[in-house]
C-alpha cells in the first residue's frame, strides 16, 4: 500500500481509532470488552505520541542522560525511562481502562481499576543505552485478560502464558515513529503523523519469510554461548563454502525493537540467548513485557520464536521480571536452532 502525505490531509487513511473498531466490531455488536480493549489502545496510542514528542525535543528539553536511581533490576535508569513510564501509568490510569500494569521501571505491579477487563505490562521505553546517541528506541506492551473481573488484581494474576494475550505491540521512535499492533491474527503498522498526532494504517498483514540470510546477535558474548548458539553462528559465518551453503549478513541494533522491526519487515533470526556469563540468570531479556509480546507478534506474522528448547508464548511466568532466552523470527532457522538445541545433552547447556 503506497502512502503519501496527501492520503492523509484528505483523510482516505485509516486511524488507528476506525481500525479498532473495525477489528473490534464495535459498531455491530454488543462487545464491551472490546471497547475497552479499543479504548486501551487508543489510550497506548495517546501516551506512546507523549513519548515520541518528548523524544524528539531530547537535549532540547533537559531530558537526556541518567538518573540517580537503579530499577529493581539493578540498572541504572535513563530520565527518559522514568518519564516514559510515568506517562503510561498516568494515561493508563486515568483511562480506567485496565484492572493492573506491570513496568519494567516498577518493582510491584500498580493496581488500577478491578473492575477492567485488561492487565497491561510493558517496557516503557526499550533500548535505553541507545537513547544518548540518537538511534531507534521503543516502547513494548502487552495486554492479557483480567480473569478475576472485580477482584483488585495481585502479580499472580500476570502469570498467564503468552498464548492468552488479547494484544500485543510495540512503538519503534525512529525516523517515523511506528505503531506495530497484533490483536492474534495479523501484525499491522501505523505511522504516527506529528501534526495531527493520528496514528494512520499505512502497512498489513507483515509476513516473516520463512527463510533468511541475516541473523542478529551481541557477539561480544560469543565465548560464553552454549554449544548449539555457537555450532548455529558458526554455520551462518562459514557462508557459501560451508554447509548453509550460502552467505550470511549481520545486524545489530541494541534495541530489541529495531531488531525486531527489522525482523517483521524482512525476516532475519534476533537471538538473545542463556550464557555462561551469568549462568544463575536465564537470558537478558525479561518475558512479561518483552519476550512475550515479541512473540506474540511474530508468530502472528508467520515466524517462531522459542528459549531454544521451547516456544516462549507456552511459557507460565513465575515471576514479574523474569527473565527468558530468546530465540525469533524465520520459521526455518528457529526450527534448525530447536534442531541443534534438542540434539545436545543437558551438561552441555548447565
Ligand atoms: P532495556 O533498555 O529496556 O533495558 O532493554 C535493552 C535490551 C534490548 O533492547 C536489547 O536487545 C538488549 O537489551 C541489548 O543488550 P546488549 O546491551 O547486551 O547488547
Ligand atoms: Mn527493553
Ligand atoms: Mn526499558
């Protein structure tokens, strides 16, 4: 689908808000749940062009740089990290929209409103170490059923599998800053347009091609990876002469959005495995606001994303910050690193 600016001033785009309701079959039918869930979104949409402005004014605004304070994950918070998540939890709030957030930047979940329908986890704002030096960052959400409707919900009531997710998506602050939604059957992008502040639909259905020549991974880890990530890699940079039997590129951003996206767009494996760095800690990556939603979204495109013995949405959370390896993308590669994962004995893998 061709866009231009034009589309948009004549009003001929979609807006995020006439998608939802198509999607959500507000008009026809009797779906409360599904209002709210459009109202939520919407609500996402309001705070993620909060974000973007805040964002694009940086230095300007005295909002770049480090904070004096640690999230309960022991990492130094960026000001816009925490001002990211102040501005979701203040616009999700007063919504009234959602039963419960869980943030990256908040030890305990924040209880909101026991009568809603939904609880929302996210990573405020994704690729933090990127912010200082201008490049792509996000913000990830995901949104799964309040199933004790009225009770004021606990962390427990988060630690659902990724299957049950109702939506998922991302907001990538790049050059254009991208809506990348999935309600469950297909991954479609709106494109933010600053004057209005509508998000218009501007690209469907996002296929991942089952098959790819790019692959993404801090290498800078390589001498701690287990023998199936290290056999995978090996293989992708042997290239024509060895046994893929064809050449490989290499990508990494350092924001798992723009991995991610890049994956959407045009296939492509992100990996961020177990290692023996930190052998007691699971991956870097955390499963309720990142792994999850991640992959909600690219198997709603057609790809696979797993730990490497498992596929991440069958996972049931233990903990709000856990955290998980990830593996994702062309339906292929993930399938041959399962492949190298299941065909090696567990010492191997302590
Ligand atoms: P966050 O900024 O939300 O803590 O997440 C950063 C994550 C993710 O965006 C990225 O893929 C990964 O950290 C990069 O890790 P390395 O610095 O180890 O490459
Ligand atoms: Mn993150
Ligand atoms: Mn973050």
């Amino acid at each position: 689908m061709t866009v231009n600016s034009n589309d948009a001033a004549q009003g001929t785009l979609t807006t995020l808000k006439s998608y939802l309701d198509e999607q959500l079959g507000i008009s026809s039918q009797n779906t409360p749940h599904n209002e709210s869930l459009a109202a939520l979104l919407n609500d996402i949409g309001r705070a993620c062009r909060q974000i973007s402005q805040a964002l694009n004014h940086g230095a300007l605004a005295g909002i770049l740089g480090s904070a004096a304070q640690q999230n309960v994950q022991g990492e130094t918070q960026k000001t816009l990290d925490i001002l990211s998540d102040k501005i979701l939890v203040d616009t999700l709030q007063q919504g009234g929209h959602v039963a419960a957030l869980a943030s990256e930047e908040q030890d305990d979940i924040i209880p909101c409103n026991p009568d809603a329908a939904f609880l929302v986890a996210f990573d405020p704002l994704d690729g933090s170490s990127n912010i200082d030096i201008n490049i792509s960052v996000g913000t990830i959400f995901s949104i799964l059923p309040h199933v004790k409707l009225g009770q004021m919900p606990t962390a427990q009531d988060f630690f659902q599998p990724g299957k049950q997710q109702r939506a998922a998506g991302y907001v990538l602050y790049g050059p254009s800053t991208l809506l990348i939604l999935s309600l469950g059957q297909r991954v479609d992008v709106f494109t933010l347009d600053p004057k209005s502040g509508e998000f218009y639909l501007t690209a469907e259905q996002l296929s991942v091609p089952v098959d790819t020549q790019e692959f993404a991974i801090n290498t800078s880890n390589q001498r701690h990876w287990h023998a199936p990530v290290t056999q995978y890699i090996e293989e992708c940079l042997a290239g024509k002469t060895g046994i893929r039997g064809k050449d490989f590129n290499m990508r990494w951003v350092g924001s798992m959005v723009g991995d991610v996206h890049r994956v959407l767009s045009r296939g492509g494996v992100f990996l961020y495995p177990h290692d023996r760095k930190n052998p007691g800690v699971a991956g870097r990556l955390r499963l309720l606001y990142e792994a999850s939603p991640m992959s909600f979204l690219v198997e709603a495109a057609g790809g696979a994303a797993i730990t490497g013995e498992q596929r991440i949405l069958d996972i049931m959370p233990l903990q709000l910050h856990q955290r998980v390896p990830v593996m994702l993308g062309s339906r292929h590669e993930i399938e041959r690193l399962q492949g190298y994962h299941a065909a090696y004995v567990k010492p191997d893998l302590d």
